[in-house]
C-alpha cells in the first residue's frame, strides 16, 4: 500500500466492531423484542457532514 501513497502523505485505516451489540441484542429477544427497522447512515451523507463541520 506504501506505494500508493505520495511522499509525505499518510493513510489510516479505522475498523471496528459493535460489541456492545450482541449482548444488548441477546436481552432484547429473550425480552420479548422484535426489530422493526434498520439502517445505516449513507456514506455520501457522512462526507457531506464532515465538509460543512470544517466549513463552519
């Protein structure tokens, strides 16, 4: 990946998990819940944020 890179500049990759997620979710089924709905925030609408935060 150095490669691709231009002298000078630098790269950073962020991955993460929701562990917090599983356990929550594990109680709300065993609760008697249900999902009625999931979603994520749209890529394009993050970079959008990220412009107009550093604008203002």
């Amino acid at each position: 990946m150095g490669v691709a890179l231009e002298p000078g500049s630098a790269a950073g990759v962020l991955v993460y998990e929701n562990a917090w997620a599983a356990p929550f979710a594990t109680a709300l089924r065993k609760g008697g819940g249900q999902l009625v709905a999931g979603g994520r925030i749209p890529i394009p609408a993050i970079i959008a944020a990220l412009d107009a935060a550093e604008s203002a």
